[in-house]
C-alpha cells in the first residue's frame, strides 16, 4: 500500500536547500510539510549578509533552479540582493509561506518509536516521519578573539551582521579579513571612505572577471525564448570550465591547475604596478588551495591612495583603533570583522538524537561526517542537503542540492512505499567512504597546504575530493547496500 501522504515531512531551514526541498515534496504529492526557519524571513545566508559589494560569484544563470530559470538577472555575476529577491519570487510562486513556521528555531530533535520528536524555541512540540536538514554552512559568523576588542568607541560588526544605520561615506574604516567578502567590501567602500585599512592574514590569489552586465535586449530574448533560457542557464562552455576546474582541484598537477595558477599570477602581476605592494598582495600558497576569489576591481582598489594593505597581523583593538603586531595604532570609525563562519557547525547547536541515545555530538566527536554528505548511522530518515563532505569551491551549490534530492528521493521512497520503517546509512559504508574521501582530499589542491575553512580541526580537507562528474554520477541510485532498512 503507498501511504506517502500520510508521512510527516519537517525542513529545517528556509534557505536555497529548504526552498528546493519543500518544492520537490509538494511536486510528489507529499502536502504535510513544514518548514521551521529560525529568522523571520527566507533566504538563508542570501538574508544573513547584505554588505557593500556583496556579489555571488557563481555565474547567475547557473546560480538558479534547474526548474525555475530567471530571465530577468542583470549581471553575469549578480549583486547579493537580486539572489535574494529571486528566492522570494521563487517562494512566492510555489505558495510555501503557508508552510513556514517563522522565528522558530528547531532546539531539539529524537528519534523515539520510528518517528522524530520535535521541540522549537517557542517551546512547540511537532513530530515527523522524515527530517530534511537544509541548515546550511555558512550560518554560524566566526567572531575572532582579539583582546581589547569591547573597547572600542567606535562601531564594530561582523559582516553578516551588517549595521545600515552606519554612515559609510568619509569615515576611517577597518576591514578584518580576506576571503570573498574582505575582497567584495573593500572594493566597494574604496572610493567612500576617507581611508580604508585591509587587514590580511594571508592574501588570496584572485581570478580576473568581467562582470558584464545583460542589455535589455538580452533579457528579452530570454523573456521571449525559452529555449535561450535553457541554453544559458546550461551553458556548454561554462560546464567544460567548470569540469575542468573540477578535475584541476582533485589533481594538483594537472595543466589544468597549472593553467589556474598561471592566469592568477599574471592577473597579480599586471594588475599591481607598486613591487612592493605586489609582494604584500602575492600568497604563500597554491591557487585554489582556499576558495578562489573572483573580482575585476580588487587589485585596482588595493592601489588606491586611501587604502592600505596591512600584512603585520591584529595585536589587540583600543577604543580608538587596531594597534599592530608591529605596535602601530591606526585610529577608525569602523571596524568590520569579514572573518568568515563556523563552517563545521551544520545543523548545531540543536540536540539530535538517534538511534540507541546517540547524540549527534557524539557521532561528530572526531570530525563532522555523512555519507554521500546526505546519512548518519544511528540517525534514521534524516537527511540532510549540502551537509558535511559534499562538493565545495566555486560550484553552485543549488545544482549539488538538486542532485543530493533526487538521491534521496530515491531512499525516502522505499520507506514511503511501505517496504522499510526507516533508513540510515550502515557505520561500516560511512567509515569506508571517508577512509577514501580523507586519502583523496589529502592529495587534492586543499591540502596542498594552506589554512582555510575548508580544513577541519585535524586539518583534512572536509570536502567532496573527486569530481563534480563523480559526484553527479553517485548522485544518480543510492546503492542499497550501504544502508540499513527496517
């Protein structure tokens, strides 16, 4: 008998992977679904981070719902709130605000008699046949123990917390940190602030790009045309530079990484005219060994006379300002931490607990871990989209999250129709995967040796360490005898 409509299906979090998930559910016919969402809107980290200069850098068209093309982008890489606006569109086309509970933090789920027993932060209890954990990496801000830091006078914030009731225009500024979003806001405060300090830990190789724009022309093509749609939304030279790419990561000498390295090292030194300026901007490590950055006006913005690029490391903060590791005190209005997240933190800080009393801080004692980065032995029926050791780097993690739906798809499906009670991947398959995946990503570019957010607290790699080809082709049927069924 297939009794899929009465099973109870509850999304944590209303981000790319909750809206993905809560869409593809109603698309099969499941209809007693909720969302728990712990903000008061959707968007996930699109709603957390809202900064000067915030910019996706996976090309726009790709960075969308295979179901769902957005004729209307107006960038080739798009400004931060246009990805947010079109997963609201997107909300509200497929009707799911009636599906989500709003400021209401899921604090603790266990798993009790084959069901999941809920309780939120509001003290609401719900129950749920299969659980979809869509929480997301980069949700927790990492905020850097630096002394003295409560004494500042002026006004302090992490990048996803961005203060708007901030004048930015003329004012002494600080920039903490030189990931993605260290790049994007120095890049955009750079002609409005009277100066702009960047302090960097390690420098980050950048990859030239231009972000064009798309005429009206364009996007009425695309309006008018489905079939343009479809095409650049699955661009054939986009994919083979992205599969190349792919295979640059997992074979570090490959030309296809000594291509990388090359045009980042010409962009360097083309770009920086002041030799001593290029050697405080040039790393210490290989291209792609942390997340490449892509931008066309970082370098231009670094050589600005306002701005200053500050290699010697954050002694402590005064109330005035940051004082050096070289002693030097340099006096702002503003001190923005660009430090990045908790990347290793997942569905966290909720208490899960499985099977036998295993909680999920026990499961994750040596290293966050999950099959296939969807299954956790002990933890049955309880998936979880872009979880720990999938596919990272600059990929489009809405394409990852489609394919890891149409797995597990595939595993609910047999406790749907009535064939198991519940499914969770065996300890035995979860342990061989990632003997492998450790092996592999200790071989690839991200352990070629450099501190990034992509290392755990043991310093391996946490990610997917082969292709996104293979990643794809695991993606297409679960095999069966990694899991047990009941």
């Amino acid at each position: 008998m297939n009794n899929k409509n009465q099973h109870r299906y509850v999304i944590i979090g209303a981000g790319m992977a909750g809206i993905l998930a809560a869409i593809k559910l109603r698309e099969a016919g499941k209809h007693n679904v909720r969302i728990y969402e712990k903000a008061d809107r959707i968007g996930g980290t699109w709603r957390d981070n809202s900064y000067p200069g915030l910019t996706c850098d996976v090309p726009s068209h790709s960075y969308t719902y295979s179901f769902e093309p957005n004729p209307e982008w107006s960038r080739h890489l798009p400004p931060g709130a246009e990805v947010q606006a079109y997963f609201e569109s997107v909300v509200a086309k497929y009707q799911l605000e009636e599906i989500i509970s709003f400021n209401e933090e899921i604090t603790d789920c266990k798993f009790i008699n084959g069901q999941w027993q809920i309780t939120s932060s509001r003290g609401n209890s719900d129950y749920a046949d299969f659980v979809i954990a869509a929480t997301g990496v980069l949700h927790h801000p990492r905020i850097p123990n630096i002394k003295g830091m409560s004494s500042f006078k002026g006004k302090l914030f992490h990048s996803a917390r961005w203060d708007h009731s901030v004048e930015l225009d003329n004012q002494r500024i600080a920039v903490i940190g030189t990931g993605s979003t260290g790049v994007q806001i120095v890049t955009a405060l750079s002609d409005r602030a009277a100066n702009l300090c960047h302090y960097q830990r390690t420098p980050q190789w950048i990859m030239p790009v231009v972000n064009a724009e798309f005429s009206e022309a364009e996007k009425a093509v695309f309006r008018n045309d489905p079939a343009a749609l479809k095409r650049i939304q699955n661009d054939p030279e986009l994919e083979a530079n992205i599969e190349r790419f792919s295979v640059a990561i997992t074979e570090p000498d490959s030309i296809a990484m000594h291509e990388i390295e090359n045009i980042v090292a010409q962009n360097l030194e083309q770009s920086v005219t002041d030799p001593d300026l290029r050697e405080r901007l040039r790393p210490q490590y290989r291209a792609a060994c942390k997340r490449l950055i892509y931008s066309e006006e970082f370098y231009r913005a670094a050589q600005s006379p306002n701005v200053e690029i500050i290699v010697e490391g954050v002694d402590s903060i005064e109330e005035n300002g940051i004082r050096s590791a070289d002693g030097t005190l340099r006096e702002f209005d503003i001190i923005v931490l660009a430090t990045g997240f908790e990347a290793d933190r997942f569905m966290r800080p909720m208490t899960i607990t499985g099977e036998n009393e295993t909680t999920l801080e026990q499961a994750w004692a040596k290293r966050p871990s999950a099959y296939m980065s969807v299954s956790i032995p002990q933890f049955p029926n309880l998936f979880m989209l872009n979880g720990p050791n999938g596919p990272v780097g600059n990929f489009s993690l809405i394409e990852i999250a489609e394919q890891q739906w149409h797995y597990i798809s595939q595993l609910m499906a047999l406790v749907e129709n009535g064939e198991y009670k519940k499914v969770s991947v065996k300890q035995s398959a979860l342990d061989e995967f990632d003997k492998a995946r450790v092996a592999a990503a200790q071989k690839s570019i991200f352990g070629s040796g450099c501190q990034s957010w992509y290392l755990d607290s043991q310093g391996i790699p946490a990610t997917w360490p082969w292709t996104r080809a293979q990643f794809k082709e695991a993606m297409q049927t679960p095999k069966l005898s990694s899991y047990d069924f009941s």
